[in-house]
C-alpha cells in the first residue's frame, strides 16, 4: 500500500493482515523518535499489545549478534507464534526484523514498513531478509514474505537529501533492468524525483514496486529471473564490504556497480557506449557516485564478489544490459573479471568492441 500520511491508520492495516494481540516493533533510535509515539498511538487504538526492540544505526546493525538481542526482547516480552513483528525503518531495519521474524519460533508474520525511499521501492518488497557476515553482505538469510508493506510518502520528507539519492539508485535500477520508457520518465523528472515532488514520487514508489513485484511473483526465490534484480549489487556488495559498511551508503555501492556493469557490457559489445552515458548522466544528475574508489584494489573486488551469495561454484554472474529495459545474465570466471577490472578501473570512455541498443 502506498499512499501519503497512512501512518495514523497502520494498527486498522495490521488487523486486516491477520495480527493479534502481540506486535515486536523494531526500529532504530532516530526513526521512533521520528514516527513511534504516532505509530504506538495506532497500534494501541487498534488492541494491539507493542514491545519496542530499538536496534543501533548503519548496516553494522545486521549481524547475529543484534538478533539474538531483538530476539531475548521478544521472549522477555512474551510474543508467542500468533504474534507479529512489525519493522519500522530502512533497508537494514527490514531485513533485521524480517530475519528476526523468519527465524523466531520457526517464523511468525511481519509487516514492513518502511521510511526511506530505498526500502520502499527495493528491500521492503519480496521477502529476502538477511544479516551480514564479515566476509559478505546478507551472507545470513531467509525467504520469508511480509504479510502486508506500507509505504507513507510523508516518511519521505524527513530524509537527509544522501538518502534520497541513494533510493534514486535502486529507482533507477528498474528502468535499465525492465523498462525502458520508466528510464527515460526518470531522466525527465529526475530534478523533482530530489525535490521529493509528491506526484513523482508516487509514480516513482508504485512503478518500482509493481516492476519488483512482478518479477518476484514469477521466481520467488532466485532460480532465474529474479537475478535481474542484482543489476549492479555484484560489484556494489564488493564496494560495501570493502569499505566496512561505512564508506558508502547501499544505494551509493550499487550506482558504482551499474556503471561498472554497464562498461563491461559495452567493452564486450552487449550493449552501446550511447546507454553508458546515459546511465551515468542520469546518476550523477541524482548526485550518486558512478567510479570504484580508487583505494580498492581490483584483487580486494575479485576477492569479495567471490564470496558474494550469488557466485555458484567460482563462477561470478554478472546482470548485463543490452538496452534500457533489458538485461542479460553473463557468467565469468576470476581471470575474465579481473581482465576486465583492469580495463575498466578508472576509464569512463571505452573503446567498443560492438555497438548495441539504447
């Protein structure tokens, strides 16, 4: 559900998604300062009985030690299987509190409710939840779907404009993955999507989320199609894991991955030059980074994507566009990408070695 100001009404929402009595919010320190006391205010009107877990700030959040943690608050609170658990927050508050109800008691219901614009266009919809491990990010996961995502654009208004761009990122992502007329939509609006222009951003929100959806709804849980979703996240994941997960926010790693994806598909001749600069125009017009930091070493990458998830026996996938709105998938070994790598690092006109769509 996506709409504006829908916060005052999320404990009738809930109800219709099946909770009972028993609700585990799980939040961070800034956001329930921002929305708990109106979201507590709605949870209680509607009978619902609310025990708060306030989980630190950052992508170091996610890791088994911050479960169990969450978890001894749910068992000190007495939730029991017919409960629920309710994230209010980002990206890495969804993925904590979805693995946490995954995991607690075998898997109890959740709701996601997200408040920035990258977890309400990527990581709220499709039920991937997850912690990190040192050696790769969601190393530790689950499939569990929510019961029921709400989206308030209102949430939106209280971003820092950093995390806006960084949403604008997994936004952008659609457009190249699946369509293409989304992509040029979005270098037409790409000033008012920064602006936080409430039509915009509806359209923004609901086409991300039916394109998510969609592919979603024909391989739940990455068998094929799904893949396409990781359109930049190989060598983005690489980025966050080798900055600690402090250096770049998650939005940002995946705009250096699809611009490093994207020359790769053009220096092997799946797609044009003409497509490179338009995805990198379009992300550095949102204000996202668009070159690996100089300071990783291209060793330090191989390395770190070959401990990523979607490696399959030391082969490295890579999602490749062909044209805005459509990708391919290209598997290559370590000697191929670090040839690549080589090529690619620092250089943001290629030579072609064929030209493609846009």
């Amino acid at each position: 559900m996506v709409g504006s100001g829908m916060l005052p009404g999320l404990g009738s929402l809930i109800k219709t998604a099946g909770f009972l009595s028993n609700v585990l919010l799980v939040s961070n320190p800034n956001v329930y300062q921002l929305f708990g006391s109106q979201v507590l205010e709605s949870l209680n009107k509607a009978g619902f009985r609310a025990v708060v877990a306030l989980v630190p700030e950052g992508e170091q959040a996610k890791s088994l030690e911050e479960v169990g943690r969450v978890i001894d608050q749910a068992v000190d609170g007495l939730l029991d299987r017919h409960s629920g658990v309710v994230a209010l927050g980002g990206g890495v508050i969804g993925d904590l509190a979805g693995f946490v109800a995954a995991t607690y008691m075998r898997g109890i219901p959740f709701i996601q409710v997200p408040t920035t614009l990258l977890a309400q266009v990527d990581s709220s919809v499709g039920g991937k939840v997850a912690v990190n491990h040192e050696k790769g990010k969601n190393l530790i996961g689950a499939f569990h779907q929510p019961r029921l995502v709400v989206a308030d654009l209102l949430t939106l208004n209280t971003l820092p404009a950093r995390e806006v761009r960084a949403g604008l990122a997994e936004v952008i992502k659609y457009g190249i993955i699946a369509d293409g007329e989304f992509f040029k939509y979005l270098e037409n609006h790409i000033s008012s999507a920064l602006a936080l222009q409430q039509e915009v951003m509806m359209e923004i929100v609901v086409k991300s989320c039916a394109i998510k959806a969609r592919v979603v709804g024909q391989d739940e849980r990455e068998e094929g199609l799904r893949a396409i979703l990781n359109f930049g996240h190989t060598i983005g994941h690489a980025v966050e894991v080798l900055g600690g997960y402090q250096g770049y926010l998650h939005g940002e790693a995946v705009a250096i991955g699809m611009v490093a994806a994207t020359r790769m598909a053009a220096h092997m001749g799946i797609c044009s030059q003409r497509l490179v600069s338009r995805l990198e125009n379009l992300l550095r017009a949102a204000g996202l980074p668009t070159e690996i930091p100089a300071d990783m070493a291209s060793e330090a990458i191989i390395q770190a994507v070959a401990h990523d998830k979607k490696a399959v026996g030391g082969t490295l996938r890579f999602v490749l566009p062909e044209t805005a709105g459509r990708v391919k998938i290209v598997s290559l070994d370590q000697t191929e990408l670090s040839h690549l790598l080589s090529i690619l690092r620092g250089t943001s006109v290629l030579t072609m070695a064929g030209t493609g769509g846009v």
